[in-house]
C-alpha cells in the first residue's frame, strides 16, 4: 500500500509532529488546515510539509488544504497508531514500570502483555493490569506468541544480555532505553531511546550558553 | 575548560554510549581498556573513539589503554553527570510520575525539585520526597530559584503554552517529552525526547522487514 522503504527517515520523524499539531486542531475543532499554517506552527517549510505528506498518498485541496479527520486518521494509520502491536518489557523497575502504567503508550499502539524482573518484590504482581513474571519465565515459557516487540528498560550492564535473550525468544524489535550500544543479528530492528544520552546533550547545549553569556 | 562549541554533536551523542560500557567494565573491576576493546564491544571504528575522546582531553597510554577509573571520571565530568542540575517538571500524569521517582535520573545529575500540575489528585501530593503543587503556584510565585531546567510532560495540545510559562518563570532549559514541535526563542535550549515518535520510527522499520520477508 505504501513505498515504506522509499520513506526518508527524516520524513517519518517529521510525521509525528504534524499528529501532535493536527491533534490539537481536531481537539479544537478546527475542520481543515492548509501546508502554510501547519508550517508557521510547528516551524517547518510548507513545501516540506506537502512533500514529506505526499508519501501518504495524501493532497490537500487547493484553497481549502487538509481536511483535518482524514489528516489525523492518515498519520495515525501509517505511523501504526491505529493498529496493536503486543511488547514485552524486560526491568520493571521506575522506568519500566512508570512505561507499563504510561496509558499514552496504547493510544499509540503499544500493547504490553507482560513484565518481567528478577526482583522479589515485584514478581507476581501486577500493574495496571500487566502481570510482572520472573525473568527465568522468559527463558522456559518463551516469549508470549503475539508479543513482536521487546522493551529493555533493565540496568546497562545487563542490557546485552538482555537483548540476546529477547531475540533468542523470537522478539523481532528492540526498544531499549538504557544507554548501552546494543549489538544484534540485522534482521532485528533496534530502537533506540536514551534518555540519559539526552540528558547529556541537554547540559552541554545550557553549558554552551552559559559560556557565551559569561 | 574545553572547548564545547567545537565539540561535534556526534560524538557527544556517543559519549553516553562509551561511560555505559566502561560503567560496565568498572562494575566487573577492570583497570585499562583498549579504543579496539572498546569499538569491538559497541560497534564503532577505534579510531572515531580514540577522536571523540580527545575532545575531552583523554589520551590513551601505548600498549595499555585508557585507564578505566580516570576515562568514566572525565567522561561522567564532561557530561554533565557529576554535577547538580536543578529542573522542575510540569505534567505529574504517568510518565512524569515516573520521571520524578526514577532514581537513575539523579545518578545523571538531574535534581527535580518540585512538580507541577492541574489535577487535584496529584496537587499536594509529594513523590519520593518531591512536592507536587498546582500550576498556577509557578505563575504567582515562580520558578524555584535554582532551576534552569523546565521538564515538559503534560498532553501535547498544552505543550506551547506550558513551555510559555516555564521561559517565563526564567527556565533556560525545556526538556520536551512530547511529540509536540515547541517554538522558543534562540537563548533557550530545548532538548526534544518524544518517545511516541520513537515508536513510530520503530513500527515503521518493522513493517518493512515484515515486507520484505513476506
């Protein structure tokens, strides 16, 4: 249906901005909306805007542009918003357990079947619904059967470790949070969210200004 | 002290990657530690390591390495992680919870002293020792004086107007969590870690695996 492998990555990163502005027009009621506003809200060029949204098969009409449902329900659908996608998570400690209870996360898609920890005092519980198992489970039981996506929020040093364990149980994608470089079999995809690493860049950024203004 | 202008974003976003593994080899009390060890174990070109650790001043001995304690000193120096950053968040829902009670993030430097929000089920609450106080305690007494670092985790359609408020109140900082594109001015620096964008960047790069294999 559409040429994903054609899509450039900057393209698709772009993509959920213009959700997250579309959202709040649909919230505000707001029926259609040309290249140009989106452009001057969320500073990207309008001609960027009507060619990173032509990758969607979608044409805004002349004088009137997008109309807004159609937009939204678009973006939802080709970002994978609107469909489930099951995910394990390994490490539920605050990261973890804060993603499992994060109700965005399944407005997104994003469907957590089960935790799995080695500590004692979150084995057997549950959260906001999401059984939390040790992790040997994992390695006896396998993953469960619909769950493609694995979820690392585990301590760096045990990331890679981690991670072959996942694969090993037929994970096809990795989420990992830590901010250990993981090293995978390239049939798997590997998603990387450091928040720590963003941390480190936000410092030096406040660093640099601070330099200059002193 | 260095030199951060001319410090290559890349290589600070790899820096992180670097203090995770030696994190690693200091838990498993390893002394020295070679650029080839290093590039073998997280998949990057020795001599781009042996570059981006230069930036900091750091120079490997000949036949021995790097010296494992003084390399994940400078590197936690240079990041940023071994000092105190004050921040704030607006946004106590399920993530920012989680932000304010995850224990890693102090370990990173990040100091949050108070939380914000509009709901009267969080409003007046403390988590993990962080009081959490209505929104409208920012606009008439302002930004907790040490704080240069403004966390956003409210709903996107509020992102604007919360990041309003916090350069407002002096922040010089906004670290962004969500998908929303803030406008600011140019002295203010804004780190953006959208972690529902991610998902999409990953389900993305699933389906065309998923295509390519079927």
């Amino acid at each position: 249906m559409y040429n994903r492998e054609a899509l450039p990555e900057p393209t698709l990163r772009r993509l959920p901005w213009y959700l997250a502005y579309i959202d709040m027009l649909s919230a505000d009621h707001v029926e259609y909306v040309s290249s140009t506003s989106i452009a001057k809200a969320i500073n990207v060029d309008a001609s960027q805007i009507a060619k990173d949204l032509s990758y969607l098969n979608i044409r805004g009409k002349t004088r009137i542009g997008y109309e807004v449902a159609e937009l939204r329900q678009e973006l939802r659908f080709f970002l994978g918003f609107a469909s489930r996608h099951d995910a394990i998570i390994v490490g539920v400690g605050s990261l973890g357990g804060a993603l499992i209870a994060d109700s965005g996360l399944s407005r997104y898609g994003l469907n957590i079947v089960a935790g799995y920890d080695t500590n004692p005092a979150v084995v057997g519980k549950e959260i906001s619904g999401v059984p939390v198992y040790d992790v040997s489970r994992l390695e006896s039981e396998g993953c469960p059967q619909e769950a493609e996506i694995g979820i690392i929020t585990v301590p760096p040093v045990v990331a890679q470790e981690c991670a072959d364990l996942l694969v090993a149980v037929g994970i096809r994608a990795l989420w990992n949070f830590t901010p250990y470089r993981i090293r995978t079999a390239a049939d798997i995809v590997v998603q990387n969210t450091s928040i720590y690493a963003h941390l480190a860049v936000m410092y030096n950024r406040l660093e640099v200004k601070n330099d200059m203004q002193g």
